[in-house]
C-alpha cells in the first residue's frame, strides 16, 4: 500500500496581470482559495422513447466556476486597489489571473474573469479583511 501523496497548501499564490507595462503581480496575504472550478451545465433529453423511464441528461457546456477568497486587508498593497478598482470600475474589467499550487512540482491554472464582490469586513477586536469573488469567463487552464 503506497503513502497518500499530498501537498502543502502554505504558499500558494493568486497572481494578478496589471500596469504598465503588464505584469503578473502576486495578491498577498490572502487566507485561502476556493476555486476556480469547471462545472458542466448539463441538458435533460429525456423523451417518449428513453429506455427503462430513465432521465437521460447531456452535458452541452462547461461554466467556468469562481474563485473566491478572503484577504487580510493592506490599502498600501497595489494588488488589493487594483482589485478594489476593478470592482468599482463603471464598466467592468475582464482581468487576467494565475492561481500557482506551492507543491514540489508547482502546477499553475489561468483564468480571466470580474471582480464581482470586494466586500469589507471589519468587526470587533479583529483585523480588517475584504471577502473578494471572481467571475470567471472562458477557460480555465
């Protein structure tokens, strides 16, 4: 029987695409990442002639899920205005990320998507934090 193989998720960074010129820039002192993630949007084709009165389903699209995270708020971090700027943009930004794994073997995924929540969060005897949400469009590689 083989030992689990597994990584430490210490490290792993979200790297943003911006100035000029253009320049993947990491978003620091985030608490974790959920996502992004690849659902399909899947189509039920059941009809009069589906075998056994089973549903039959299809899977015609994948939707690129989000990534969402929460970050420990510093408003000197260019990184996190850039991020709040894009969210309060007036007309939405499509924006360019890296999400790199801090395994042996780093594995990268890129994906564009919006900032679409950059929310505050600051209570009682706590650090001030932003709970930030990106809808992501097109592929995730």
């Amino acid at each position: 029987m083989s030992a689990t193989i597994s990584y430490s998720a210490q490290g792993t960074v979200l790297n943003v695409l911006m100035g000029s010129p253009a320049v993947l820039t990491p978003i620091l002192q985030s608490k974790g990442y959920t996502g992004p993630s690849i659902n399909w949007t899947i189509e039920d084709i059941t009809n009069l002639s589906s075998p056994g009165g089973f549903k039959e389903k299809k899977p015609v699209a994948k939707d690129p899920g989000p990534c969402s995270f929460d970050l420990i708020y510093n408003p000197a971090d260019p990184a996190h205005e850039y991020l709040r700027a894009s969210n309060a943009a007036a007309v939405s930004v499509l924006e360019h990320f890296t999400l790199v794994m801090s395994s042996v073997t780093p594995k990268t995924v890129t994906f564009d998507g919006y900032v679409t929540k950059f929310e505050f969060d600051n209570q009682a005897i706590k650090v001030g934090t932003v709970k930030v949400e990106i809808t992501n469009s097109g592929p995730i590689t």
